[in-house]
C-alpha cells in the first residue's frame, strides 16, 4: 500500500495532466475547426455564386450562415466530448487520450466537410437544371397578353 | 384564372400560360396538382372556357387537341400534345428531371401517361419511376393501363383517360 503523500501527489500530477490534455485538446480542436471552416468559405463561395445564378448577396449571406452552422456543431461536439473518455495519469496516458479526442474531433469534421460539399453540388446541380433552356421545340406561335 | 405563386428566380422564361379545358375531370386533377405545386416561374391558368381569356391568345384553338392541356410560353410558343405536359414539368423544379428524360428518350410519346402518374402519385412515385430505366417504365405505363381498362372506378376510368 502506498503512503497517502504518495497518493496524494500521484493524483494531483494526473489532475494537472487531465488538465493540461483538456486545454491542448481545447486549443487543437478549436484551431482545427476554425482552418476547416476558413477553408470552406472560402473556396465554397465559388459553388455558391454559380448556385445563386452570379447573386453574390445571397452566396455570400448563404455561405456565411453555413459557417456559423459549421461552428456551432463543431465547437459544440468538441466543449460536450471534453469530459468523456479517460483521465490522463501520467505524459503517456494524457497523449494517448489527446491523441483519441483530436481523432474523433477530425472525424467530425471530416463527415461535417463532406455534408457541406454535399450541400453545394446539390445546390448547384439544381442551379444548373434551371438554366437549361425548354427541353422540346415549341409547335408553333401566338400572340400573348404579354406581346 | 388563378396565379401560382413564385419560388425559385426566374432563368430561362418570364412566366407559362396553362390552357386547361375545366369541363374535364382528369384536366382540372391536373389542374389542382399543379397549382399545388413550387414553380420555377409564374403559372398562369387559363380555361378554354373563359372564352374573353383565350381570346387573348390569337388562333391559340387550332393547337387545341383533346388532351386538354395546352402551354405557352410568355413569348408566345406554344406546345401540344406530349409537350404540353413536359413543359408543365419543366416549370415545377421538383419534376424538372422528367421534362428532361421526357423530351430525349422514347418516352416523349407516353409523356401523358408519366404526368398523370406523377399527378396521382407525386414525389414517392416521383421517386420510384426515376429508379426504372426507359424499358421498365414502359412496361409499367402499359401494365398499369391494361390494368386499369378492367376496372370500373371513377380512379381507374380518370387512368383509362390519361391512357389515350
């Protein structure tokens, strides 16, 4: 049986590096979020403007709400997954556990990067549809109310 | 005359007029579907009946056939027959794709048909026709007006109609 300042000092060293895992996963996490969502609204726009019919006001209010989406999940995920999973006890533990929170934050953003792409080919593709001209020749003439 | 409301921006065309004959119920079915739905622009119908409207639109009765449905563009060209109906789906976003696959495939001739199916069934059927290629839609286009010619209904005699 250890002496209880042994234990002690054991546990408040595992505290520190849960502590220290939570602020380096915090400071990934968010970092990793913010590149992936500058790089989305930034090489989406592209997409948005073609999906909007060259309306740069729409595109760019639509490109920035879907960021402001892309934000909320994914900083929400990283501050709810903080707590979950094992503490760190020791430099070995705290990069192993570090190690599985960023994976699981990547993953995220990955699935959340493929749904915006989805999004936007979609957008676009329905874009695409409506400038195509009539499908079939017309039969034939009339004056309309309009003419 | 009624006025579908406006949900996408407009492209290609100012606005479509629907000529429908309100006398028959298979056209004013058609009628209600469509009025129902997003329009990629202004659907303006027109009966045959209002005689002072369709006046408005020149010698507009010699494209008259009896389907029942005539459309025309804001600029005057009109389409008959089976391009009455792709041109009813070409305005509605949600069925453009068949105006498409209508107008090129061998399809063009049962346009009636797969617009009366789409009437009856909307998007589901949508859906799951767009699933078959052009052989198994035939087939179920003639399956599905060999079964109806059987049936007695006021459902099945409306299928009967849009068979011809």
């Amino acid at each position: 049986m250890k002496p209880v300042m042994i234990a002690g000092i054991e546990a408040e060293a595992g505290s520190a590096a849960t502590v220290w895992t939570y602020i380096a996963y915090l400071l990934i996490s968010v970092a990793l979020t913010v590149w992936v969502a500058r790089t989305l609204h930034k090489n989406g726009r592209i997409f948005l403007v073609d999906s909007f019919l060259g309306n740069e006001a729409i595109a760019d209010s639509v490109n920035h709400l879907l960021v402001v989406g892309f934000y909320l999940i994914n900083i929400g995920y990283v501050a709810l997954a903080l707590k979950y999973g094992d503490k760190a006890t020791d430099a070995r533990t705290a990069l192993e556990i570090l190690s599985t929170k960023v994976g699981l934050v990547l993953v995220v953003l990955g699935v959340m990067h493929f749904f915006n792409l989805f999004i936007f080919s979609k957008m676009r593709r329905r874009a695409m549809i409506h400038r195509q001209p009539p499908p079939i020749p017309a039969q034939g003439y009339v004056k309309t109310p309009d003419h | 005359m009624g006025i579908r409301r406006l949900s996408q921006p407009r492209v290609l065309m100012n606005k479509l007029y629907v000529l429908y004959d309100a006398q028959s119920d298979t056209v004013l079915r058609w009628y209600a579907w469509l009025y129902a739905q997003p329009a990629s622009f202004p659907l303006e119908f027109v009966p045959f009946q209002a005689s002072e409207q369709v006046a408005r639109f020149g010698d507009i009765e010699r494209f008259r056939a009896e389907d029942g449905l005539l459309a025309v563009s804001d600029e005057g060209a009109v389409y008959a027959g089976p391009g009455a109906f792709i041109m009813c789906l070409y305005a509605l976003p949600d069925y453009q794709e068949w105006a498409f696959r209508l107008s090129i495939s061998s399809l063009q001739a049962n346009a009636r048909r797969v617009f009366d199916l789409l009437t009856t069934g909307g998007k589901k059927t949508s859906r799951l026709m767009g699933k078959l290629d052009d052989e198994k839609l035939l087939w179920l286009l003639q399956y599905q007006c060999s079964a109806s010619s059987s049936g007695t209904s006021d459902s099945q005699r409306q299928s009967i109609n849009a068979c011809r």
